[in-house]
C-alpha cells in the first residue's frame, strides 16, 4: 500500500516554519510538521534550516534494518512517511520536495537535469531575505536543477569534500538554509542490491554522517531555533542479477520515510 501523504507537502511546511511565503505552486503544507515545529519552538518561527538528502533509502529498508539508521532514527522525534512522485527517479522527485509541486508543474517528468524554472523553496527563502546554500557533488541532481538563483554553491566531486563543506558552513553559522546531498547509498545500491552488506553499510554511513551534522548543530546553532531533517527522494527495490533499482510505480520504490528534529535555541 502507498503512504497517503505526498512528498509535495513539505516544501510549504518548511517555509512556513521559517516565516516565508510558501513556494507559488505548492501543495498544503504538511500539517503533522507544522505541529511538530511549532510545538518545539514554543509557537515561534524557526530560523536555521539544515536538510540532510541521501538518496534512494526506501521506507522498506529502513524498516528491515532499522539498526544501521540508528543514530539518525533515534536522534530525530519526528518521522513522517511519504509518498515519492513519479517517476520516482531523481531529479523528478527532489523537484518536488523543494518545490511542492508535482514533476507535471515542476517540469522535470524523466532523468534529466534542466534548472527548474518555477518557483521553489530557495526562491521563497531568498524572496524572505534569508541567506542559502546548497553543497553537493557535481554529477547529482540536487547540484544542477536549482542553479541559478541569488545563493551559494559549493560543488565538489567527492562527498567527502561536500561533507567537510557542509560541517564547515555549520561551524561558520553565515546560513540560513543548508542543502546537502549525500548520494552514497543510491550508487552503491544500484551495483550491489538493496539490501548488500555494502549498501548497508553506506545506509549506516548516511545516518553516521547526519548525526555529525545534527551535534554540531546543536553546538554551533544554539543561539537559534534550528530545524534539522534527514530526507530521502524516493525507494528503491531489487531487481535480477543482485542489483537495485527505482523509478517504477510500486510501493517499495514511492514509500519514504523522512525524520525531523527541532532545536529550539537555548
Ligand atoms: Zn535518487
């Protein structure tokens, strides 16, 4: 069965929890993350957002093997299961996170990587004055399809880079909005299958790398109310040969699941 909420929900709860104007063509927002955010901020807005993007981690495998998650499931409070868009491949569905609007509006419907034109979550943020960044690797999705606005980029070829980049930023506190892309468990998943040692292990790398990323926010953004969320674009399944896949209209590739954790300032 399908999860009943659609991905497309969280892009205006992520604005109206920073107090900006949700992008023009989203969805409704997300009601269980409006009431999460505002429970923990005490009704007040937050100011810092970090989203943490790792690839292809389906609902499935976090649910089968929920201990090489753990650090990243027990740090956050809040967890949201959600419905990815089709086709569930890439570019498609971080189209719709950051825009909360379906890939037909969005115009991204395949694995093509053209800049979004409407508007998006950055636009809304930049548009509320609020300072953006996105870090992520130079062949990924998250890198390409939201160039082009008033932001900053910082592309590098190895996620190691990207996640030195990213602690870096953090530590700085000069942003608002951090994006980050962490694309280890979709590659090695598509190789390996789902649920290989090695593709475990980059699942376990996923949520080790985010609870480095949430400590020192919680050290460094104290002075905010800060926002945190580990978010996937859509599942994957195994197909012949021992590899993994996605992109089909199935439940283990379309269910995901996203975490959120509030820190309110201190
Ligand atoms: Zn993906």
């Amino acid at each position: 069965m399908l999860n009943k909420v659609s991905l497309d929900t969280i892009a205006a709860a992520l604005a109206m929890i920073m107090g900006a104007e949700p992008p023009q063509t989203s969805a409704k927002a997300n009601q269980a993350l409006l009431e999460y955010a505002n429970t923990a901020f005490e009704g007040k807005k937050a100011d810092r957002l970090f989203m943490y993007n790792p690839d292809a981690i389906a609902q499935w495998v976090l649910e089968k093997y929920p201990d090489f998650a753990k650090e990243a499931l027990e740090l956050c409070d809040l967890k949201l299961p959600l419905c990815s868009v089709m086709p569930s491949v890439t570019p498609v569905c971080f189209g719709t996170l950051y825009t909360g609007a379906q890939p037909a509006i969005h115009g991204i419907q395949s694995y093509k990587k053209p800049v979004i034109q409407i508007e998006t979550l950055f636009d809304s943020f930049i548009k509320a004055g609020k300072k953006c960044a996105i870090v992520a690797d130079d062949e990924c999705s998250i890198g390409k399809i939201f160039l082009e606005r008033e932001m900053d980029y910082f592309i590098f070829h190895t996620k190691e880079e990207v996640n030195a980049k990213a602690a870096e930023l953090i530590i700085k506190d000069e942003y608002d909005f951090i994006c980050v892309y962490n694309g280890n468990y979709d590659a090695v998943m598509h190789k390996n299958g789902p649920e290989a040692p090695l593709s475990l292990a980059a699942l376990h790398e996923n949520s080790h790398v985010f609870s480095i990323f949430s400590e020192l926010i919680k050290t460094h953004w104290s002075a905010h109310n800060s926002l945190v969320g580990f978010a996937v674009d859509h599942g994957c399944h195994e197909i012949d040969g021992g590899c993994g896949s996605h992109g089909l209209d199935m439940p283990e590739d379309l269910n995901i699941m996203h975490f959120y954790k509030a820190y309110p300032a201190k």
